[in-house]
C-alpha cells in the first residue's frame, strides 16, 4: 500500500517479517490515534542498515500502521555484532528481536576506548538487545596536520595502525573470535603495557584467541585492511566529523563518551548494559545537551 509522498505503509503490530528488516517501532510521541515513531531496519543487503521515519497510526482494529521514509544511517560491514543473535544479520538481511542500533568507534591506543568497548563487549555477551558496528579511527591521523604526511601514505610511521587493521581483518572475518581478540589487543596495551607496532605482540593475541595470525598479515601486507580502515574513517569524518574514540553514533547524532570504569571479562553484565544505554539514550533522545562534565575526577 503506498500514501502520500510516494512512501509504503507497512503493518508491523506483529510480524516484522512483513516488512523486511523491520526492528522496531519506536513511539515518540503519543495522541489519541496517532504515534510518531523510529524504525530501525536493515534492507536487503545486510551490509547497509538504514534508519527509517515513519508516522503511524492506530486502525480501529489496535493495529499499528506505520508510513516509513527509508534513508541510509551507515555504510555498515557485512557482519556487525547483535546480542542476541550473535551474529550480525541473517542470508535475507533481517535482523530479529534487536532494539537499539548504534556505531562506537575505536583506536587501541585510548584507555576510555578500552573501558567504552569493555562495556559494550560484556553486554553483548550477556545478550544485550543492541545491533553494534564497531569503527575504526585513526588516532595518528586524527593529528596529522594540513601538509603533513597522513597515515594512510606512510602507516609504518604510526605505533596504532597496525593493531587498528589487524582488528578489521578479524571483525570482517573471524567475526565469532573478535570480542576476544579486541579484548586482547586493549589488553595487551594497557594491562601489560606492550608496544602494539610489535608485530609479535600482536601475533599473540591472535594465537591465543584461535585466529590465524597469517592470514590477518597476509591482508594487512595486501593493503586490504589499511584500504577498509581509511575509508570507514574518513567516511565517519565526513558524515559526523567524527574527530576521536570512543564515538558513540545513533542516527544523525555522534557524542565522544568518556567512561571512567572497566568492564573486563566476568564482570556483571548490569552496570554495562545500564551504562551504554545510558550512553545512547542521551545521544538519540536528548541531543540538545552538548556538554557533560564533572569538575574533578575521583581517583
């Protein structure tokens, strides 16, 4: 059924199957039959999550009918990290049951990167409802200044870049070993306190979590990774001038968060699902604030 302005109308009370992709309906607003509200969904391909706006309405029958503006939120990987179904989305590109959609970008480098990551990684172990991409950024690059060389031309230069790739090339395609490996490489920088220019720091934490250490170098030897890690970068430079980690990013909204407690491995899941959606609520639902600060930070 297709309304004013050339948008579909969808019935998605009970069966999301009916429109593919459909995550959810979120009212924002309330009157006596009408809702306005956020659909999160996924099209066909499952390397493009889209937000959708709808305004919809409640027929006779408590039916919800929601009229749907599809519109790209992010260029996302082929396999972003969901909670509940482990995996990222199915062969039709419909990712089931997941409620909150958002990107959290992520240099090794950064300590609040680690807590930040730390986080989300324990929620989505415990099964948190969230479909997560995680992005790369370039720190390095972040402070090349106009005329210098960048990153990109010369990453033998910076001491992030290799771990930054490295960590791609296992999202992209040791999907179900990345939590552990990115868990690992924080950890190798900021619990022992390992270079992660060292080739060999890194090939120890792919050996101990089970990644074929080769492989991963043959695609950053290729220029693959360093190619993938450049241009989601810059791609989230272009569209939320994204200028540090962590970056929290939800529809058109981006906030840098700085978390000052861990979540490392066995911690309860409580505090970090609270924390994140704490994180995200602001970003989606409160945009008018800007800044956040204490005065001092406890030590």
């Amino acid at each position: 059924m297709v309304v004013a302005g050339g948008v579909a109308e969808h019935d998605v009370t009970n069966d999301p199957g009916r429109f593919p992709g459909v995550i959810k309906s979120e009212p924002a607003g309330h009157g006596p039959d009408v809702e306005f509200g956020t659909v999160y969904g996924v099209e066909d391909r499952p390397d493009l999550l889209q937000r959708a706006i709808g305004v919809g309405h409640r027929t006779h029958d408590r039916r919800v009918r929601v009229a749907v503006r599809r519109e790209p939120l992010v260029d996302a990987p082929a396999v972003t990290i969901s909670g509940r179904a482990g995996i990222g989305a199915d062969a039709t590109g419909a990712v089931r049951g997941v409620t909150t959609a958002f990107a959290v970008t992520w240099d090794y480098r950064c300590p609040f990167a680690r807590n930040a990551h730390e986080h989300v990684l324990t929620a989505l172990a415990a099964g948190a409802d969230w479909e997560v991409r995680f992005v790369p950024f370039s720190l390095g690059q972040a402070h090349v200044e106009e005329g210098e060389v960048s990153v990109w031309d010369e990453p033998a230069k910076d001491t992030g870049i290799l771990a930054l790739q490295v960590g791609v090339v296992v999202r992209d395609e040791f999907a179900d070993r990345f939590p552990a490996v990115h868990r690992g490489l924080f950890a190798a920088r900021h619990d022992e306190g390992l270079h992660l220019e060292d080739r060999v720091v890194v090939e120890k934490v792919l050996t101990e979590h089970g990644v074929p250490a080769d492989v991963v170098f043959d695609r950053v030897e290729s220029g693959a990774a360093l190619a993938t890690v450049r241009e989601e970068h810059e791609a989230f430079v272009a569209s939320h001038t994204v200028w540090g980690v962590p970056t929290f990013v939800a529809g058109e909204e981006a906030v840098f968060v700085r978390l000052m407690d861990r979540s490392p491995v066995g911690s309860e899941p409580a505090p970090s699902i609270r924390a994140v959606e704490r994180v995200v609520d602001l970003l989606t639902g409160w945009p008018e604030l800007n800044e956040f600060k204490h005065t001092t930070v406890p030590r």
